[in-house]
C-alpha cells in the first residue's frame, strides 16, 4: 500500500509538472504571436507614415512653384519644329539628348500665376513647415530663397 501511494504522488507530482510545462509553451507561442503582431504593425505604420509623408512633400513641392508664381508650363511643338527646320536641333541631338537642354532654354514657356495666389501659397508654405516638422526645413529654406529672389528685384 504504501508503494501504490508513492507511485500516486510521483504521478501526481509528473502530472503537475508537465501541465506547467504544456502551460508555459502556451504563454510562450501566446506572447510570441503578440510580439510578432506589434513588429508587422509597426512596419505597417512606418510605411504609412512615409507614404503619407511622399504625398505631403510632393504637394508641397507644388505649392513651391506656385510660390515661385509658376503655374506650370508649356512646351511649344511649333518652336521645337522650327528649331529642326532651322538646323538648330539636329537627329545627333536627338540621339544624344542634347535637345533637352536647347528645347528647355527655348521652347518651354513657365506659364504664371497671379500674386494672390503666390501670396498664399507663401504663407501656406510657413504655416506647413511650422505645423509638420517634416516641412520645416524644406519651408525655411524656400522662404528663405523667395526672400532672397524678392530683395535682388527690389534692387
């Protein structure tokens, strides 16, 4: 009798033993899920962030060159037919993309914006960069170049 008890309580014990261990493994696979959960939401959100982040500095780039009182531009395929015509841009150019630069110094027309416009694309451009740190340097060094171009026209 007393066998059979000791063999109970070694059971019991071994019982135990490995229902703590079958418990642990759970925790283990429970909180190592979790862990891998929080890492692919945190790789979510900082491609989030830099997508979000390349649509606002592309936008902003826009609001730069109607800052710069540019509404675009315009490339006239009758001044790039002339410039054939006359020998100007030759099929070397072409093949060498040396046209880029004579067709850019030429035939592009930067097509203009009115000043309330400028006006508040300047401003929206101060308050962007204070309000996004992101922006904040690219804000102050294109306000800081409007300054500059607006005191050499004053000049």
């Amino acid at each position: 009798m007393g066998n059979l008890v000791l063999v109970w309580a070694w059971g019991k014990i071994i019982f135990l033993f490995s229902s703590a261990i079958i418990i642990l493994f759970k925790i283990w696979q429970i909180l190592s899920s979790y862990v891998l959960k929080i890492q692919a939401e945190t790789r979510l959100q900082k491609s989030s962030e830099a997508e979000t982040d390349t649509k606002l500095l592309k936008l902003f780039a826009e609001l730069v060159w109607t800052a710069n009182g540019r509404a675009g531009s315009h490339v006239s395929d009758k001044c790039i037919e002339l410039l054939f015509e006359k020998g100007f841009i030759t099929k070397e150019d072409v093949a060498s993309n040396a046209m880029k630069g004579k067709i850019g110094d030429i035939c592009i027309v930067s097509l203009p914006v009115g000043l309330a416009s400028q006006e508040a694309a300047i401003i929206s451009l101060a308050e962007l960069g204070k309000r996004y740190k992101i922006l904040f340097e690219p804000a102050r060094v294109t306000l800081e170049s409007l300054m500059e171009q607006l005191s050499n026209k004053s000049q």
